[in-house]
C-alpha cells in the first residue's frame, strides 16, 4: 500500500495552522483588539455565569455587567462596549423600556444581542425592530454564543454608529 502525498498541500496546511496559532498568540498578548462585551441581565447568577462562558475566549473582554437598566444610565465614564448582551425577562415580552434601551444602545454605537427563554417571531420582530443584531434562545451552547457574538461585532464595524451617537454612558432621553 503506498500513500502519495502532494508535498504542496502540506506546506499548505502547516502555513495554515501556523497561521491561526499566531492569531491566538496575538490576540492573548494583547496586540489584537478584543471585542468588548457588556452583559445586562436581571439574575446575578446568569449574569456571573455568561461572564465566566466569554472568558473563556481570548478574543471577548467583558467590560461589565449589571442588573438594571438605570446603572447604565448612570454610570459617568466607561469603556464603550461593542456588544452588549440584553436578557430579556420572564415573559419574554420586551417593555417599552426595554425597546428604548435597545434603541439608545444602538444609537450609541452598541450592537445588542438579545437572549430570551424562548422566542416567538412576534417577540423576536419587536426586538429586531428596535435595533438589536441577533434574538437568540438562552441555552445557546459557549461556542456558538462566541461565535455569534463575533459575528456581531463584524457586522457593527461594517455598519458605524450614526452620527448623532454621543458616546457611553447612555444620556437620558
């Protein structure tokens, strides 16, 4: 039995591989930009638990996490999150707040990535209509959660924030 090999092809994929072990290097020395993660959940527990899953990789920093809307408002000076994760409560119904929240976020230079118990489309176009990027279930598994949020913060680089956009913290309305 003999193997042919294409000696090109292998070159190929060391190149490859050398490649992606460079950009981890990179992005755990700090040379990469980390997409910044603000998490917005009423429960600490769920809170503490989706901050400790986007640890876990070297591209996110979580910037902070809070439980109510009104810390966000308050807050003077802050890093300006690329991404924050909204959970929606109970009933899954987004308030009228909740809906302003989504919108000022936006309008800030946030993209929002919204995680609800379940999703109907009635919810779910509510929520997209306000600005958010994604509406996705809340037992989405860390790699995807990751790769989504990812995912959002490419899109949101594409798209800048309009120019009325003044920054973080949110101002009041």
């Amino acid at each position: 039995m003999t193997f042919v090999t294409d000696e090109r092809r292998l070159v190929f994929c060391k190149l490859i591989l050398n490649f992606c072990q460079n950009i981890t290097v990179i992005c755990m020395n700090g040379l990469m930009e980390r997409i910044r993660v603000f998490i917005l959940d009423n429960h600490l527990g769920v809170r503490q638990a989706l901050a400790a899953r986007l640890q876990s990789s070297p591209a996110i920093e979580v910037v902070g996490t809070s439980g109510t809307r009104r810390w966000l408002v308050s807050k003077r000076r802050m890093t300006i999150p690329q991404v924050a994760i909204l959970g929606l409560a109970g009933g899954n119904e987004p308030s009228e707040d909740c809906l302003m929240l989504v919108r000022r976020l936006t309008q800030q230079g946030t993209a929002v990535l919204a995680l609800a118990s379940y999703i109907d489309d009635r919810v779910r176009e509510k929520i997209l209509q306000a600005g958010a990027r994604r509406c996705l279930l809340k037992n989405i598994n860390t790699p995807q959660l990751i790769a989504e949020i990812e995912q959002v913060a490419a899109e949101h680089e594409m798209m800048p924030p309009p120019p009325s956009a003044s920054g973080w913290p949110l101002t009041p309305s």
